[in-house]
C-alpha cells in the first residue's frame, strides 16, 4: 500500500486545512490590528528600558575591593 493511495482514500481532508488557515489568518489579523491601534501602550512600552536604567545607576552598591 503506496502513501497516495491512503492519502486518494482519506477524502475530507482538505477542510481541515482551509479551517486551519481561516484560524491563522483570524490570529494574525488580531495581532496586526492590536499593534496598530494600541499607540498609547506601545509609547509606555518604548520608555521601559531607559526608565530601568535611570533606577539601577541611582540605586548602585558601592563597589566592593578585592580582599
């Protein structure tokens, strides 16, 4: 028994992958549209690194000497 003919009798299948797609699509759709109208959330977000980096060097140890 050859793999196309299971695949030839296994009939049906095809809608799995046009669900499958149709589900991508709905995802990456969502995912696009939230990064473009999300404006007020990615300006916070960009401001994140340089407000941790403010708070470790005003709150450093002093720096320990070889003993």
């Amino acid at each position: 028994m050859k793999l196309s003919d299971v695949m030839s009798a296994a009939t049906g299948l095809s809608a799995y992958a046009e669900v499958a797609l149709v589900i991508f699509m709905g995802v990456f759709l969502g995912v696009i549209l939230d990064l473009f109208f999300s404006g007020r959330r990615n300006e916070q977000m960009q401001l994140l690194p340089l407000e941790d980096d403010a708070r470790a060097s005003s709150h450093r140890l002093p720096k320990r000497g070889r003993p």
